[in-house]
C-alpha cells in the first residue's frame, strides 16, 4: 500500500507545488498513512501478506524485520517521486507558457 499509493501521491504533488519542504512534508505524510493503514491491516490474525506469507509476523519482525527495512527505502522513493514531478510539472507548465517576443 504504501508503495502502490504513497508513490504515485508523491509525483502528483510534486507536479503540482514543486520540490519544496512542504511538499515534502505532505508526501511524508501521505507514506505514514498508507505505512499505519497497511500495518494495521497486517496486523490482524489470518491476514496473509505476499506470496501468502503470514502477515502477523512478518509486522512483528520475524525474518530479519524485512518489512520495517523496506519502508525507509520507500520513503526515499517517494522523495524521489516528488522530484520528477516536480521536474514534470516544470516542464509542462514551461511548454504551456507563451512564448516572449523579443
């Protein structure tokens, strides 16, 4: 979840309002949500994660803790996600301008 929602977020914020802190900030945001909904969720007796994995203790940090190794990793991504999209929005707010007559 975190990966599937958090990172498409954080390239539309960017193309919106630019790599700025506060962006940032609610791309941030945005991974923590999806990071508490998808534990949650996890958490829960019976749930099978991927490759039908029991999830329970795969949250709890059986297996070396995999699943709160990845997340940072992910939050990195996002970060990254802001930046092309910032880079993105950039550019077509750039093709979208008139051009200046000298």
């Amino acid at each position: 979840m975190t990966l599937l929602i958090a990172t498409p977020a954080g390239l539309l914020l960017g193309a919106l309002f630019g790599f700025r802190r506060l962006t940032l900030v609610a791309a941030g945001l945005v991974w923590y949500a999806c990071l508490a909904v998808q534990t949650a969720h996890l958490a829960h007796p019976g749930v099978r994660g991927f490759f039908g994995v029991e999830a329970l203790p795969v949250v709890q940090g059986a297996a070396y803790g995999q699943y709160w190794i990845v997340q940072p990793l992910i939050l990195g991504l996002v970060v990254g996600a802001v930046g092309v999209g910032a880079r993105l929005g950039r550019a077509v707010r750039r093709s979208r301008a008139p051009e200046a007559v000298h």
